[in-house]
C-alpha cells in the first residue's frame, strides 16, 4: 500500500512538473517570438527613417511611425513578462503586431512621395512578417488588410490630388503591388508552416525521449524492488544454472548454509545436498527439463559449511526465453530444521505411545460415545479371548456380564455432563469362551478443543485374582476353615438378624450349643489330623440334620451352635435335639479307625429363656453343661426364665 501511494505520489509530481514545464515552454516560445518580431520593427523603422533622408517621406510621418513601432514593442514586451498573455493563445499576438504594423504602415503611407520605393518596401516587409510570424491564412488576411489600406490611399491621392506623381501611374504601381503581394505572402507563409513542421517533430521527439527516460527509470525501479527482494527475501533464494552451478544467492541462502557468497558461487547444489536425498532431486531436474512438470516442491537435506544437516523445503522454477528454451532455475530454499525435528519428536512420541498402548500389561479401550469398540490393545484382546477385528465390528456390552452391563451409566452421564473428570468401577466380563472374570475399569473422556466429547479411554485391569483372595479373605473371615462352617463372628451376626427378625414377626427361636465328648481322647489316641477329621465329619452329619435355613457355627475346637428359626414352640426344639443326638449314633472312620463319638446338648428359647443374644447363649450353654453333668450324650432344654 505504502508503495502504491509513493508511485501516486511520483505520477501526479510529474504531471504537476510537466505542466509547469509546459506553461514556461509557451512563454518561452512568445518571448523568443516577440524578440524575433523586433528586427523587423527595425527594419521599418530604418527604412522610414532612409525614406525621411530621401525625401520619400516627411520627416515628421517618419519620427512618428518610428515612437508608435517603440510603444507598441515596449507594451508587448510588458504584457509577456508579466506573465498576462500565458492563457491567449499564439494568434493573439500575432494579430495585435499585425494590426499595429499596418496601422502605421497606412500612416506612413499617406506621406509617401514615391510610391515605387513604398512599394518594394511594403513587399519586404510583408516577405520579413511571413517569415517569421502568420502562417498562410494570416496572409490572405494581411492580403486583404493591404488592399483595404491600398483603397484607402487612392481615396486619398483622389481627393488631394498629389502633385509628386501621375495619378494613373501611381493606380497602376498599387495594383501591381497588390497582385505581386500574395506571392511573398505565400512565400512567407511556406516558411513559417516549415518551421511550424519542425518545431512540432522536435515536440514530438521530446516527448519520445521523455518516455524513454521514463520507461528506463521504471525498468531500473522495477529491478531495484526485484533487487531488495531477492536479497533481504526472509528465505534463501538462489539463480542457478542448468547444470547445478549457484549463480546468484542471497543473504539468507548464506546464512542457513553457512557459506559466503563466493564460496557458494564456486559451488553446485550437487557438491552440498545429502546423498540420499540427491538422486530424488536429479530425478526432478530432468522432469522440469523435459517438459513434464513447470515446478516442483520437496524436502531435501543440505550439508552446512560446519557440516551439520539442515532440512530445507524446496522449490525449484525454470525461467526459459521466448523460443522455449531452457535458461536457469530459480530455487526458493526455505529452513524446515526445526519443523522436522519437530515431527520426529511427535513420530517418535506416537512410536511410544503406540508401544505403550500395544505392550501394556492391563488392558486399554477406546469405545465411542455410543459404546462401538474403536480401538484395543493386545493385553485386552488377551484377557477377553477374541481379536480386535472381531471387538471393533460390535458394542462393548457383548463382552459386558448382563447384570452390570449399564451399571455404570449414571457415572457415565456425569463425565460427560463434566461433572467429574474421570470414574472407577468394577464389573464383570464374558470372555470368549462364555467364562467371566472381574475387571477394574478407570474411565476418562478425551475432548476437542471446545470441550465437547469425543470418546471414551476405558483402562481395564483383570482383578479377577484379587476378588477371589478378598472372597477368601472374607471367607475365613466368617466361616471356620476346617468345618466351612459359620465361625464365631459370622454365628453372631446371623444370630442378630434372626432374633430382629423374629421380634418383627413374634415368633419362637432357639439357640442350640453342642459340646462333642471326649474330644481330647481321640487327639491323644488317634493323633490331631484324627481329630480334624471327626470335625468335619461332625459338621457334615449337622448340617443334614436340620434346615438349610437354620445357622450352624463351630465357636471353638470341640464347641458347635445353632440358630434355629421359625419354631412353633419348645416341642419343635426337642425334636431337632433328638434328631442331632441320633447322628452320632453311627460309629465315626477315623483313617481306618471306627469310634462311636457322643455329644451334649443345651437349648436356650426365645423369647421364654431370654429377648436378646447374651441371654440366649448363656442359657443354651448353661443347658449344655447340664446335659454334660446328667451323663452326656443327651440334650437338656433350659428352664431359665426371663
């Protein structure tokens, strides 16, 4: 823009300055016409003053012509140097000396004692004004000026009557003169229309010679901008010839390369670019050469002058002349080293991350935002059995356990609503081959730039071993490892729900210890394992003789308890005492051994023998001791009350 208004600038300067010129050029002209006119004023005013001498004329007609040719020279001279005739065009003048000049020629006229001598004199002095001032046509007019001044003197001669002549002889003289005067006036004319030719050719070829200087100054500020472009150009530009020679570099091309001007002019682009990179730009120079392509554009590698890389985009023209034939290259070098090691940082940044992800020992999932398996990695293909061709055709909820396959919708919603950045949850899967494993899922959603979602990065980690130590952890926690059967704590817990649950429903519970005899003897005989054995036995014949709703507990080595819920009354409770008691009446194999094993038994009731767990367990064992004390082998119900 700054350019294109100086260029205005320039145009509208110039038409400014060749107006002047041209303003000063015309008043150059009518000041060196004017100054032409004045020897002929001269000349009259000679001749008038010869004709006094003579005695042609009178003296005093003579002084007179010769003031009146002064005043009129002197307030023309005025008029052009001040500058007031600049808009009258060049007739003007011409017209105003004209007619002053015949007026005192008429003056002179009428003193004339020999009209020859007038005569010659009028025609020089036509011949003299036709040269140098009026073209053709302003003479007919002088013609006819002179004519009309001509009647005017016969008037004259007719009325006066002369004495100094023959009046015919003076009609005579004045008609020849008037037939001899458009002669010299055309004469004359010629002349001036010659001088008028060549002043308009030299017009003409001034002004030739000024768009020549003008076409020769725009070529030179034409390469002047293609100068300072090529040289302060933010990229490295280069002219080089057909056969890979630098011609002409710029500054940049020097300072990405690292050589000076002459040193890369004494150079080729072959001696300096990588040679893996060579055969590939060769390849295109001969394309570019031959016609197949106008330009072309790669990446290539230069050897600086320190001997480092430098990765360069290039382009590379080719500049022909009018019949077509190859002349130069022209190459735009433009630095791209930062840029490529940028993109080997992200390619090598993609190279890990895409290890990471293939290689990672816990499953990683991309699904969408309607649930379609994107992409997998090997470890998630592992634990679930099937491809990721095969995960990536349907939606996760094939390989989702059906009972917690939207388990976790309502976590999902918040992340997306961006309430949360990101959930854990644990749910089942359904490998391949129908079983099903625990899996922890850490869920996070990728978004774009104005934070609206995309998908979803599921990182699943197989827990299935660790649910089952926490299953077994929470086993032992509640259930004797030796019997399976309820230990203390979970007893007493189950202990707690039936009694609540029999408040609500006012029904009867009992609660039943049992205390196998002589346990010590068959340790101390038949050794521990023995021991261990007659336990679990023990627990097995239990368990099949009461409910599978009832509650069995081992609370101790040789120490059993039961809950048993929903009775109808006491009878109930000595039924299932008896039915225990008639378990053991089969001997027991111990390891080959055969021992017939007693046990005693005390039932406490609710709600007749206590309304909460330590009274009831404190019956039933009391109860229990009773039974041991009357002989073993029997059950004794409490008779405590409340």
């Amino acid at each position: 823009m700054r350019r294109a208004n100086r260029r205005i600038l320039r145009r509208v300067n110039s038409m400014n300055d060749a107006a002047s010129m041209e303003l000063q050029r015309k008043q150059d002209a009518r000041l060196r016409r004017f100054l032409l006119a004045l020897p002929v004023y001269c000349a009259m005013a000679l001749l008038l003053f010869l004709s006094s001498k003579n005695g042609l004329i009178v003296a005093t007609a003579a002084v007179h012509g010769i003031a009146a040719m002064a005043v009129v020279n002197i307030l023309l001279f005025l008029a052009l140097r001040s500058g007031l005739n600049l808009r009258a065009n060049d007739p003007s003048l011409t017209w105003l000396q004209m007619f002053c000049a015949s007026a005192i020629l008429l003056y002179v006229f009428y003193h004339f004692d020999r009209e020859r001598n007038f005569a010659l004199m009028m025609c020089l002095v036509v011949f003299l004004f036709g040269a140098f001032r009026f073209n053709i046509r302003q003479y007919l007019f002088v013609t006819m000026q002179f004519l009309a001044g001509l009647a005017l003197v016969i008037y004259l001669l007719i009325r006066f009557k002369p004495t100094t002549a023959d009046f015919n002889l003076l009609a005579l003289q004045w008609i020849a003169f008037a037939l001899v005067l458009p002669f010299f006036a055309f004469i004359g004319g010629n002349l001036t229309e010659m001088r008028q030719r060549l002043r308009r050719s030299n017009e003409e070829l001034n002004t030739a010679l000024a768009d020549v200087r003008d076409a020769a100054w725009a070529q030179r500020e034409s390469e002047a901008r293609f100068r300072n472009t090529f040289d302060f150009a933010a990229i490295g530009m280069a002219i080089v010839s057909l056969d890979g020679k630098w011609l002409q570099v710029n500054k940049a091309l020097c300072s990405l390369l690292g050589y000076t001007d002459a040193e890369l002019k004494a150079m080729t682009f072959q001696n300096i670019t990588h040679p893996n990179d060579l055969e590939a730009d060769l390849e295109q120079v001969q394309r570019i050469l031959r016609g197949d392509l106008r330009e072309y554009q790669m990446e290539k590698r230069y050897f600086r002058k320190d001997g480092c890389e430098v990765w360069a985009l290039l382009n590379v023209s080719l500049v022909r002349d009018p019949d077509g034939k190859p002349l130069q290259f022209i190459s735009q070098i433009h630095d791209i080293t930062a840029r490529k090691a940028a993109e080997n940082a992200l390619l090598d940044s993609e190279a890990r991350f895409r290890a990471t992800f293939d290689h990672a020992s816990i499953g990683i999932m991309h699904s969408s935002l309607d649930r379609r398996i994107l992409t997998v990695n090997r470890k998630f293909c592992e634990m679930v059995g099937y491809s990721a061709e095969e995960l990536q055709q349907g939606s996760v909820r094939r390989i989702h356990h059906p009972e917690d396959s939207d388990a976790d919708q309502p976590l999902e919603k918040q992340l997306l609503a961006g309430e949360i950045d990101y959930f854990t949850f644990e749910k089942r899967y359904i490998r391949k081959d129908a079983s099903v494993f625990w899996a922890n899922r850490a869920v996070s959603l990728v978004r774009d730039p104005n934070r609206n979602p995309l998908y979803f990065i599921r990182v699943i980690e197989d827990i299935s071993a660790r649910k089952e130590a926490e299953e077994k952890l929470l086993y032992l926690a509640n259930f004797d490892s030796l019997t399976n059967l309820p230990n203390r704590a979970m007893f007493h817990d189950r202990l707690t729900q039936a009694l609540a649950l029999a408040r609500r429903r006012r029904e009867n519970l009992a609660v039943m210890f049992l205390d196998i005899d002589k346990l010590k003897e068959i340790n101390d005989s038949l050794g521990h394992a023995a021991g261990d054995l007659l336990l679990k036995q023990v627990a097995m014949r239990l368990a099949s003789a009461v409910r599978a709703s009832d509650t069995i507990g081992r609370l101790s080595g040789d120490e059993f308890a039961f809950v048993l819920a929903g009775l109808r009354g006491t009878e109930d409770a000595s039924l299932v005492g008896r039915k225990v008691i008639e378990t053991f009446g089969t001997p027991f194999n111990l390891e080959g051994h055969e021992r017939v094993v007693t046990a005693s038994i005390g039932i406490g009731m609710y709600p007749q023998h206590g309304d909460d767990e330590a009274a009831l367990i404190k019956s039933a064992d009391a109860a229990m001791y009773i039974a041991k004390q009357s002989g073993r082998n029997q059950y004794h119900l409490s008779t405590g009350r409340r």
